[in-house]
C-alpha cells in the first residue's frame, strides 16, 4: 500500500513526518509525494496558533471528503492538535481512523498495519510525561541540499502567551551522539546544510547534567565532513552569550546568522509576556552581534496587539524597527491560545487593530529590506544552489537566507548543479530577492 503523508506546520514537524515515514517503510509500505496516488493519507498537523489550527482542521476535513468519496482508505492525524485536542477531535470527526499524539509513531504504524476498524482512536501521552523520541529511521528527500536536524523538544520558558508547554511538554535536549549520527548520515546523502531546530536552540543542554550545551554540540558538528553550513535556529535573547557570539560570527561553518525572536521592545510589555528580558539587554545584544561582524546576519519576530498594547508602546516597536533596521524580521498578530495566562488578561485587543499594526511594521521592514538588497549591487555574495529549473534558472540563498522564511538568490544555471556553493555577484535586486551572476563555478 502507498501513503501520503501532509506535513502542516514548522520544521519540526517536517522532521517528525520524515521519522514517521521512515518507520512505515521499515513495516512494508511505500511512499508517495502524490496524494492521488495514496491508499492512507497521515496529516500531521499543527495547534501553535490559530492559522495553524484552521489550516490543520481544513486539510482534515479534505481528505475526510476524499475518503468518504472513496479516494483514499485510511486516514490518520498526528501531531500537536490530536495533541491538544484530541478528544474533541475524536467525537466531532468520527470518519478518522485513528488520532496519534506527539511521539506515538510506533503506535501510529502499528495502527495501520493492523488495520484497525470500528471509528477513531486516540494514542497520545500528557504532554507533562512525553520523552525524547530517540532512534527511528529517517526517510530523507535527497532533492535539496539542506535539512532540518531537531536538537530539542519543548520548552519551559512559559512565556505568557505561548503554549508550547502545554502541548510539547518540558525541554528536552536530544542525545549529542544521536545529533551527530543523523547528521553524519544526511551528509552522506549530500546534505550541504543542516538547520538546527527546536523550541529554543540556545537551551540545548540546559537540562543534562553537566552535558554538553550549545558551543560544545556546534564544535562537534563543525568535525561532520561533507557539512559546509550549520545554521542554529530560535535563539532566546537572555541566553545569547558573548562566547557564542563569538563562536558563530567566527566558525568555519557554523553560519553569523543569529534567528532571535524577540516579539517586543518594550519593558512593560516584555515583563507580561514573561520574557526575562528588557529593552536595555536587547539592545546590548543586538549591537555586540552587529559589532563583532558587518556580516553578521540578525533575524527577529515580532507580535502586535499583545493584551494591553497601547499605541504609545506600539510606537516604541515601529521605532526601534526604523531605527535598528534588522537583515530579516517577521510580525505575527498575537493569537489568543487557551490556557496561557496571556489569554485571561484584561484588554485584549481587537484583531483588526492587531492586524493594522502587523501590516504597518511589515511595511517599514519592506522599505529596509529592499533598501539592504540594493545595497548589495555589484557585491559578492556566497550562495547555495537550492534548485535549477528546467529553463537552467538556478535559485539559491546567501549565508543570510534560511528556506522558506528568508529571500532568495536568482543566477543563470547552466553548469550549476543543486548543492552546489559559489561566489555570485549581484546584479540587480528586486524587492526581497536577487539576481545574480556566477563568479566562480560550484564545488
């Protein structure tokens, strides 16, 4: 039989769907990147926040439509919203054959291959008891040369508004050696680049007993021959050191480019998200990062319409956006998430005002983006060749640009093959992205 599996979400759930693929091979089945193809579609789905959530429960009612026409067999869901939801889910879509929590792959294959009749049933653990999942085969897609390697899971940072917590359970870091394993392997299916992911990249360790922490794993992956770039995602502001300032802005591998979340400026407003941080710490971070390397790359997220964010505050952040002027930044509007002490506070605002204001800072980010992007005519730029299309257009990214989320690079790919990295020269810039000429052929 052949499955299909949707991945919803962030790239952590990309490495869970390939761990559950993964064990469905090793029980028999095979694969499918064609949902019209598949005898069981799998959704792996996201509950972080609302938009997720919607677009979760959407693509389940699809395939709940495909199944009930005959289109496909069986259906399962897996992931956060089974996670959290579980048993609302289980008594409103009686056409689901199964619902499996975080973790429960094993189960989840089992399931399917015992082939399991009379309505939907729900495995999963309190997020409180959930471990590490560790070991499992992988099933790598060899058509790019990057991939997502998870460090951790969880989080307990409680921030007021998030409910990670709740749903992933507490920080767990992963076993290095189990890093370094699946690291060697996807090297030796031509990785180029590993992306380091987690709820927080800079807590890897925190809670081993004299373990490693993050400089230690990064120092040990940097000796992962074929590996040419290491990109460490989601570091929180309080735990950015001078040490891996250093170690980052200087490594021969381990990319300057520093993904800070920082949701806000604002002391008060940083105090009731719970963000153990405030204005002055930022910016001391911030500027020792731009003050190591001009090359150094800073990455951030911001939210509007926190609870009580008043114009006064929102107009510190759309300041100190203009006045700081970061490589990459993202805004998302606050999603009010059950269960988070953010959700029971006063003064909730609207979601129009929210939005308003999501759009105002995505505008001043546009004009500076596209200022930076010009001001990289005629600069030379090292990029990693993601795709070449059949018209011989090659797209790639710089140091600077992470998949999915950052620009990207467009250069003439006659001779270029996908992995290869190069020196390019800019030649033009158009809006987020660039165009550029290959200086160098690809290794």
């Amino acid at each position: 039989m052949k499955f299909y599996i949707k991945k919803l979400g962030c790239p952590k759930n990309d490495v869970d769907g390939d761990y559950i693929a993964g064990m469905l091979i090793s029980r028999g089945l095979q694969p499918t990147n064609n949902d019209l193809e598949a005898d069981i579609v799998i959704v792996n789905t996201c509950g972080f926040i609302l938009p997720a959530k919607e677009e979760s429960i959407n693509e389940i009612l699809n395939y709940e439509q495909q199944k009930e026409r005959g289109q496909i067999k069986k259906l399962y869901v897996t992931g956060c919203l089974p996670q959290r939801y579980g048993d609302e889910l289980t008594a409103d879509m009686p056409l689901i054959d199964g619902f499996f929590g975080l973790g429960k792959i094993e189960a989840l294959a089992d399931a399917i291959i015992g082939n399991n009749a009379g309505g939907p049933i729900l495995v999963r653990d309190k997020a409180s008891e959930l471990t590490y999942l560790s070991g499992g085969l992988r099933h790598v897609d060899t058509a790019r040369p990057y991939d997502y390697v998870k460090i951790a899971d969880g989080c307990d940072r409680y921030c007021s508004y998030c409910a990670i917590p709740l749903i992933r359970g507490r920080y767990r870091s992963r076993p290095m050696s189990e890093i370094i394993d699946e690291t060697q392997m996807l090297a030796s299916k031509g990785k180029k680049e590993i992306i380091l992911v987690s709820q927080e990249g800079t807590g890897y360790g925190r809670d081993f007993d004299k373990g490693p922490d993050i400089p230690a794993l990064l120092r040990k992956l940097e000796e992962v021959e074929g590996i040419e770039w290491i990109r460490l995602m989601y570091l929180h502001p309080e735990a950015v050191t001078e040490e891996l300032i250093d170690f980052m802005t200087f490594s021969g591998k381990v990319l300057g480019y520093f993904d800070i979340p920082l949701q806000h400026i604002n002391d008060r407003i940083l105090s009731s998200m719970n963000r153990r941080t405030n204005r002055s710490e930022i910016e001391n971070t911030l500027y020792k990062i731009r003050d190591k390397s001009a090359d150094n790359i800073i990455r951030t997220t911001f939210i509007t319409g926190f609870p009580e964010e008043t114009e006064k505050e929102f107009g510190e952040l759309k300041r100190f956006i203009e006045e700081f002027k970061f490589d990459r930044l993202g805004v998302f509007k606050y999603s009010s998430e059950e269960g988070t002490r953010a959700a029971g506070m006063k003064n909730q605002i609207s979601d129009a005002v929210a939005e308003a204001r999501q759009d105002v800072l995505m505008s001043v980010q546009q004009e500076i983006a596209f200022d930076k992007n010009i001001a990289l005519i005629d600069k030379i730029q090292q990029v990693i060749i993601d795709e070449v299309k059949p018209d011989a257009q090659a797209v790639g990214r710089t140091k600077g640009d992470c998949p999915e989320i950052d620009q990207q690079v467009y250069i003439d790919g006659e001779n270029l093959t996908v992995g290869d990295i190069l020196e390019a020269r800019v030649v033009m810039a158009e809006g987020y992205d660039l165009i550029a000429k290959a200086e160098v052929s690809g290794k």
